[in-house]
C-alpha cells in the first residue's frame, strides 16, 4: 500500500471491521456479508474520493485515476491476503 502506513491504529481498524462482518455470520451467509463489505467500501471510497475534488471537474478528471488506484489496492491486498491463507492452509485444515 503506497500511502497507507500501516502501523497499530491501522490494524486495530481493520480488525474492527473484520469483527463487524464475523458478527453478521449469525444470520448470513459469509457471500452475502462479503458483498455488504465490498459495497460499503466503495460507497465509503466513493466518497473520501468526492470529498478530495475541488470541484466536479476535477472529480470528473481524476476518476479514472481513482478508480485505478483503488483497483490496484485492492488487487494487491487480495493477493496479500490469500497468500498468507495458502501459506497456513495446511496447518488449519489438518
């Protein structure tokens, strides 16, 4: 992640919002609380996005950029992440 430092507070967010997803697997589907997430995430990055731009022509001008970044991202904490889960897969399924 290029300009997000991820140190104590970072974490402790993002497990925050892991917790709040885990707490909705009483009543749903893990499909169903992922795509919750994901919408939630692009509705709050839409947002950090509009609030960036000075002006609606330059929210026009950077959106591609925006969404390439955020794209990007997301590509690469997937890929992070997934690969921390083949790396263990082994010792939690065993």
């Amino acid at each position: 992640m290029s300009d997000v430092q991820r140190d104590k507070a970072f974490w402790d967010m993002a497990d925050s919002f892991i917790q709040q997803a885990n707490a909705h697997l009483d009543k749903e589907k893990p499909s169903r609380v992922s795509a919750s997430a994901l919408f939630a995430a692009a509705r709050f990055n839409a947002f950090v996005i509009a609030a960036a731009a000075e002006s609606k022509a330059q929210l026009i001008a950077e959106k591609e950029a925006a969404i390439a970044y955020f794209l990007n991202q997301y590509e690469s904490m997937l890929r992070e992440n997934l690969d921390e889960h083949m790396a263990r897969y082994d010792q939690a399924n065993n």
